[in-house]
C-alpha cells in the first residue's frame, strides 16, 4: 500500500513535466511500497516527488526525484536526499546531503536506480556526516505546554 496523503501534494502545472511524472508512477510507487516510503507530491507545487522515513539511527531521512527543464527547456531529471535530525530543544537540526545528481535518462530503470543510490546512501551514512547545522523555529506548544507535531510529522515520529 503507498503511503501518500493527496491533501498533503501540490500542483503544477507544466503538461510535459506531468506527463514524466505519470510515466513514471507505476514504478515510483513500486519503489516507495518495497521501501516503506512515505510521498509527496509537487511540494511547495514544485516539480517533484519526495520520499521520506523514519532513519533507523533517528531523524528523517528524505529522497527528491526533480523533473524540470534545462536551459535548452529539455526535460530534466536529478536526485538528491538529505537525513536530518531536529534537536527541538535547542532549536537545531543537523544534516547529511546527498548532492543533487542530474540523471543521464528518464528510463524508469535507470530513475529507480539512481533513487535506490540515494536511499543507501542515505541508510550507509555514519552520524558523523550529519555536520551541516542549522538553526529551527521554535515549535508551538498545546494548552499543556507540549509541542505540536503535525500528523505527516507525528507519522515519521512514531515507532514502526
């Protein structure tokens, strides 16, 4: 079963950058099931999908699959992933990237491929290599005092 919540995608509105990602779905969606990933879609209603999990050694860990277009307005493909972990005590996240990687095709194998890299990439990285640290906003709190999680957020918070 995928795990996606429409009400949570965006929108965009480019047919030829729709069409790639409708190509794609059946195989996407495959990927996200095996990997218990959970979707979204056009965040921010940017052309893409992200994938997020709950990262074994805590935090989130999250792989983008971008379809846009080139200088030239050719279709365009790249992968990137990030796993980070929020300290909301003192206001931190700390971060490991996996740099954006323009892919040499849209071939469903090769797509699939080159998330699959990042995703073990991603699972592969020490905790050292969370070295990029920024500062977050301060969550809101209930009427008790205790901090508010959204439903997309208390999902990859709790255990599995």
């Amino acid at each position: 079963m995928l795990l996606h919540d429409p009400n949570l995608d965006g929108r965009i509105s480019d047919a030829e950058v729709l069409g790639a990602f409708d190509t794609l779905t059946p195989w996407l969606a495959d990927f996200a099931e095996q990997h218990s990933l959970f979707v979204r879609k056009y965040l921010h209603n940017q052309p893409m999908w992200s994938f997020y999990f709950k990262h074994p050694l805590g935090g989130t860990g999250m792989l983008q699959l971008t379809i846009g277009r080139d200088q030239s307005k050719v279709l365009q493909a790249s992968t990137a992933g990030a796993w980070y972990v929020d300290d909301d005590d003192a206001h931190l996240r700390s971060t490991s990237w996996v740099p954006v990687n323009n892919l040499s095709s849209l071939q469903q194998e090769h797509v699939i491929d080159q998330l699959a890299d990042v995703l073990t990439r991603l699972l592969e990285a020490p905790e050292s290599s969370r070295n990029q640290v920024n500062q977050i906003a301060e969550r809101r709190t209930d009427h008790l005092g205790e901090r508010i999680y959204s439903s997309f957020e208390r999902s990859l918070r709790e255990p599995t």
